[in-house]
C-alpha cells in the first residue's frame, strides 16, 4: 500500500497532469482531510469549470483544532509534496494564484513550507504569496478563509457565494486541506492514492500523537499500535471538539476509513475512567463558547448559555432544572447559525449527552483533592 509519511520530500519535476486527473480524484474517492470529509473531485470540477484562467488556491494549513498536530507535521516534514499538490492543482484548474494560509503560530510549519517554497522554480514561487491564519478555532472553515484573505477578518460569511462561484477577489477559489493536496500529489505521481488517513491519537493512549493507518484499521488496533491504552477508557471522542462522543464497546471497532466514517479533522481521544466527563465536557463547551464569531445570536449566546449551564452543574452539581435547560436550548440552537460552528458545537454536546446521561443526571460537586487529582 502507498503510504503519505513513506513518500521522500524531495524536489522534482511535476507531472504532466490535466482534466484527467480529476476523473482519477473521482475513482480513488477522496475525500477532503480538513473536517467536512467533501468528495474532492466535485470542489475541483466546480471551479475548473468556472476557472478561465482565474482560479486561486488556497493551501489550508491553519488547523485550528486544539487537538490536531497531523497538518502541522505534515507540513514541517513533507513541504515539497504539499507544494506538489497545490502547484498540481493550480494546473488542472488554470489558477493564477497559489496562497498558503498557515495557522500564525505553527512557526516550525511555516518555515519549512516557506523554505522549501524558496527552492522552487521562479515562475511557481512567483504565483505564491502567504497568509497567517489567526489563531481561533473558525479560521479554518472555508468562509471564513475566504473573509480573511478579502477583508482580513477571519470569522464565516453567510453562504452563497460559495468559494467556487467568488471567493478571494471575487475568482473561483479552492480551499483545501494540506493532507488532501499531499494525497493528490502523490496520486499524480504514482497512480494510485494512499487508501488511510492521518489520525491525532490523544489523551489515555500510552504513546499519543500523529499516526498514517490504512482504511481497514479500527480504533483499537490504532491504538494499540501506540502502545496500548493508559488505564481503562470512559469514552471516544472521535473527530475532535466538532466530533462525537462513543462509548468504548462502540467506538473499538469502527474503521478509520475517510469515506465512510466521519473522522473529521482525524482526532481520536479516549477519556480515561479517572477523568470526570461532566467537566471535560464542559471545559471544551467554554471553549467552544469562547471561539464563536460572534455574528449571531444562536452562537454567541446560546453557546454561551450551553457552556455556563454545563459550568454550573460541573462546579455545583446536577439540577433537574439545568438539565431540562441543556436539551432545550440545544435543540434550539441547532441549525439556526449564520455559519455552522453553533452546530458543530451541538453535536459535540448533545453525543456527550447520550454518552455521559448518567453522570450528567447524577454528578457531584469535586472535592479540593479529587479536583487537584482530575486536573493533573
């Protein structure tokens, strides 16, 4: 099997490509690595076919997850075959203009990708320009890409124009994951496209952090190939704080295959029994809270008040009451956002509540050391 993290990083010709490569893109089936899991060949038909010689692209490298390290490794230790899939891209879709969009503080990703930039021919360096991606959770998303590179505010705009019609200055714009222009390189070069992805393994796993598996893996031999799990698993959250939480006996066998599960930005992480899930779940909603755009009410106050009545039964308590709250305002917020972070955040909570009902029903006030032990 082709592998991504086996492929040299080295400087070499491009291959010859055209239309074609988009039919392959199709028949391997990939799909886009930055969360969304989007069929990668309908992006790119959609702007070629609008392109006339005027399509940016938009090399997304802000990763903005908490928890994901694989774009940021990515990019630090196979620059040339990210560059490959972008100037790749730029010649099938007839694009005038390559931006590298990197999040302002992977520095070390950065570097590599601007160095190895730099050892690139003139006229591919010269349809290059950067752009440092804010750090916040939204600045990822392709609206809100697109909304930085024209007016340097990185939050999501109301939808159409979707960036295939006008995104940056108004042209036909692809915004892809760094993973996916890596996996299209490679599928250009050699035929045939890695069949896995890169998962971010954290939290009760011996050995955490970035790891190539094959579509048939499932999350416990993944696991297992990390050395194994720390002390028995309360829970999966798998896809990252815009994931869903598993219980173990249902999360163990799930295949890590993009095109059919959602694994979303590609983190798994197993909570530990020692760790309290009420107030994991509700350290990730303040967050979540934290990072909206502010542009509705949906998310800067109901996400809000989703985080504090989490808060409140995490430092106080369970109640009835703020229980009956939660459900409520959850279904309510669903799918009324002006961009889709309310509703990712939902999902994320209303899983924790399937998942976590009991100790949500059932949860105490901590201790002072029972908080000192859950936080180390």
């Amino acid at each position: 099997m082709t592998r991504l993290l086996d492929q040299p990083d080295i400087l070499a010709a491009l291959p010859h490509v055209g239309r074609g490569l988009i039919d392959a893109i199709e028949r391997a089936r990939l799909v886009g690595r930055g969360g969304a899991s989007f069929p990668v060949a309908t992006k790119w038909r959609a702007v070629e076919q609008r392109s006339h010689g005027r399509a940016v692209v938009v090399v997304n490298g802000a990763e903005g997850e908490p928890q994901s390290k694989k774009d940021r490794l990515l990019m630090t230790t196979r620059p040339h075959l990210v560059l490959d899939g972008a100037f790749i891209a730029a010649r099938v879709l007839r694009a005038r203009r390559v931006i590298l969009y990197i999040g302002e503080r992977h520095s070390a990703a950065r570097d590599s990708m601007l160095r190895a930039l730099g050892q690139r021919s003139e006229p591919e360096r010269n349809i290059v320009t950067f752009a440092a991606a804010p750090a916040r959770y939204v600045a990822g998303a392709e609206a809100a890409v697109i909304h930085f590179l024209n007016d340097g505010v990185a939050t999501p705009v109301n939808i159409p124009p979707y960036p295939f019609e006008g995104g940056v200055e108004d042209a036909p714009t692809l915004v892809q994951n760094v993973e996916t222009l890596a996996l299209v390189a490679i599928l250009a070069r050699t035929g045939e496209a890695p069949n896995g992805a890169l998962i971010t393994l954290v939290g009760g796993v011996t050995r955490p952090g970035v790891l190539e598996v094959e579509s048939h893996t499932t999350i416990t031999e993944a696991i297992n190939r990390s050395g194994g799990l720390t002390e028995a698993a309360r829970a999966v959250l798998v896809g990252g704080y815009f994931g869903s939480w598993m219980r173990p006996d249902d999360a163990w066998a799930m295949r890590l295959d993009p095109s059919v599960s959602r694994l979303g930005c590609g983190v798994i992480g197993v909570l530990p029994s020692s760790r309290c899930p009420v107030c994991e779940v509700a350290a990730i909603m303040r967050y979540l809270a934290a990072e909206s755009s502010a542009q509705c009410g949906p998310c800067f106050f109901g996400l809000r008040a989703l985080a504090d009545a989490c808060t409140r039964i995490a430092g106080q308590g369970s109640n009835p009451e703020v229980l009956q709250r939660l459900q409520r305002w959850s279904a309510e917020v669903r799918g009324r956002g002006a961009c889709k972070h309310p509703d990712g955040a939902v999902m994320f909570f209303s899983s924790a509540i399937q998942v976590f009902g009991d100790e949500f029903a059932s949860h105490r006030p901590h201790s002072r050391s029972e908080q000192v032990r859950l936080s180390a």
